[in-house]
C-alpha cells in the first residue's frame, strides 16, 4: 500500500471551507509490515484508517472521500475507483472499525456474526465450510467454541471485540486496518487483545495498520510509527528513530511523555 500527497475530505455542502482532516500524507506499508499509527484525538487517524481500508464514498454523507494525491493498495489506485473496483479491494482488506464489537449484528449468534462476510461475498457459499473457518478464527482469537452459539449482548466487551477481530479477519484479508482495537475495554484485557492481533500476525502473514492513541501499544505492535497532528504527518520511522530526533513540538512532546513513563520511578 502507497499514499503518496494524499489529502481526504468529508462531503460538505460548503467545500470551500472544508479543513481537510487529513492533508497531503505519504507512508508505505510493506507486505507482510505493522504500521502503528499514534496520534491525538481529532488528529485524522479514524479517517486515515477508514480511506486505506477502502471504506471511501462517492458522496454519500459519512464517508471520506480522497481529495488530492493517490492512494494506491494491491497496485491499484483508489482515487476516482468506481464502486465495483472497490468492493473488490475492500473483500481483500479485514477492517476493524473504532469500537467494532459494539456494533455486531444483536441478534445474530456470535457464530453468524462472525460468518457474515462470507455470505455477503457469496450467497451460495457452502455452510459446513464457512462454519468451520468461523470455528478456526474464534479459536483463534481464543474464545471458547461453545460462545458460537450465544448472542452478543451475552459476552463481555473484550470479548464482543475478539468476535469483531474474528468477522474482519473471516475472508483472509491481505492487509488488516484495525482503529483503536483496545478503545473502552478494560486495561487488564487490552494487551490480551494486541497480542492476540499480534499473534494472529504472525500466523496469517497479512500487512496491518493499527491506529491507537498510546505509545506503549505502538511499541507493543511495531518497529515503525507514524505520528499525525492535525491532519498531517510529523514523524514516520522506526519509533526509537522517532522519538529520538523529534522534528516537530507534537513529537517531542510524546518522547518526553514516554521518557516519563519509562523511567523507574523513585522513594
Ligand atoms: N463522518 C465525518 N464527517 C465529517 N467530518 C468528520 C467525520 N469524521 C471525522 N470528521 C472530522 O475529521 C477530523 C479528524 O477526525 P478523526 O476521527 O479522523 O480523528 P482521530 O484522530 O481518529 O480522532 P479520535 O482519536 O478521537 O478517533 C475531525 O475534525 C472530525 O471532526
């Protein structure tokens, strides 16, 4: 995956007064790579993540749309593809949205839940096979077999964002774009959660972007980071790299956060 100048903007009725959430950004993610992307709130990241997983309109209301630059996933290039071409794309792309387990299907099994974009792809698609990939992947993101069958108001918030990971993982993406995985769930069970994505990783060789807004999960995913402020890039590299030769306020500022935390605390 390639952006090269990219700028995205949201539909507006008043395009000339569109500040652009995010604003000429360039980043390779190489096959087989984890991306992390750190960034304040407001700072472009859910956008960014929204516009590499494919999920860009031509014009309805809510999604991102590509302004300026290219963007360029699997060799193809994004800007100005029809809707046939990209769906095409996104049934490559596993993407997690920003706080995915509170949006599941409530009255699907988590079972159904989790084969449900198998049957979106391919209506016909034969049910014992989908079932046992929904059987592998649910082992896989380590929850019992037996929770297939309950509903998801029945699990536990970490638990409905493993079943989450399990549905965008279902059609063996290629590049996995995972927003604030660890968002809203318990401290205790979040490193659970990056190390089961961490895992998974390793094990179906995909390329992911991960966005989070903490450091230490950076670290925890990957060698290289892209810092956003306000829309654009000011830091992309290997993090100690980063963090150690802060060109912009915004970077320095993380580096002296994490030199704080990092540091044995004293009496
Ligand atoms: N659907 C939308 N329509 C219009 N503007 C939007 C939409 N979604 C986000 N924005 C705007 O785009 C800018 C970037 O938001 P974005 O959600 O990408 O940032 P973020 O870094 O992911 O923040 P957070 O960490 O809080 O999720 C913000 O100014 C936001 O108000």
């Amino acid at each position: 995956m390639r952006a090269h100048d990219l700028s995205i903007r949201y539909p507006s009725r008043h395009p000339d007064s569109t500040v652009l959430p995010v604003n000429g950004v360039s980043f390779t993610v190489r096959e087989g790579e984890i991306l992390a992307i750190v960034g304040e709130t407001g700072s472009g990241k859910s956008t960014l993540a929204a516009t590499i997983a494919g999920h860009i309109g031509t014009g309805e209301s809510g999604y991102p749309i590509i302004h300026g630059g290219s963007l360029s996933v699997f060799g193809r290039e994004l800007r100005g593809a029809t809707r046939k071409a990209l769906d095409r794309t996104n049934f490559r792309i596993g993407y997690l949205p920003q706080d995915a387990g509170s949006f599941l299907a409530p009255r699907l099994t988590v079972g159904e839940n989790v084969a449900l974009p198998i049957f979106e792809r391919d209506r016909r698609f034969n049910q014992t096979e989908a079932g046992k990939a929904v059987a592998t992947l649910i082992d896989s993101v380590r929850l019992p077999l037996a929770m297939m069958n309950k509903y998801p108001h029945e699990l536990s918030r970490g638990q409905r964002q493993r079943v989450a990971i399990a549905r965008s993982l279902i059609l063996e993406p290629e590049i996995f774009v995972a927003d604030d995985p660890t968002s809203g769930i318990d401290v205790m069970v979040r490193d659970a959660i990056l190390d089961t994505i961490r895992e998974l990783q390793q094990q179906r060789s995909f390329s992911a972007v991960v966005v989070t807004p903490d450091l230490r999960e950076v670290r925890f995913l990957s060698k290289s980071v892209l810092v956003m402020h306000r829309g654009v890039i000011v830091g992309n590299g290997l993090i100690d790299d980063v963090l150690d030769r802060p060109d912009h306020p915004y970077v320095e500022g993380l580096a002296v956060a994490w030199d704080h935390e990092a540091a044995p605390t004293h009496g």
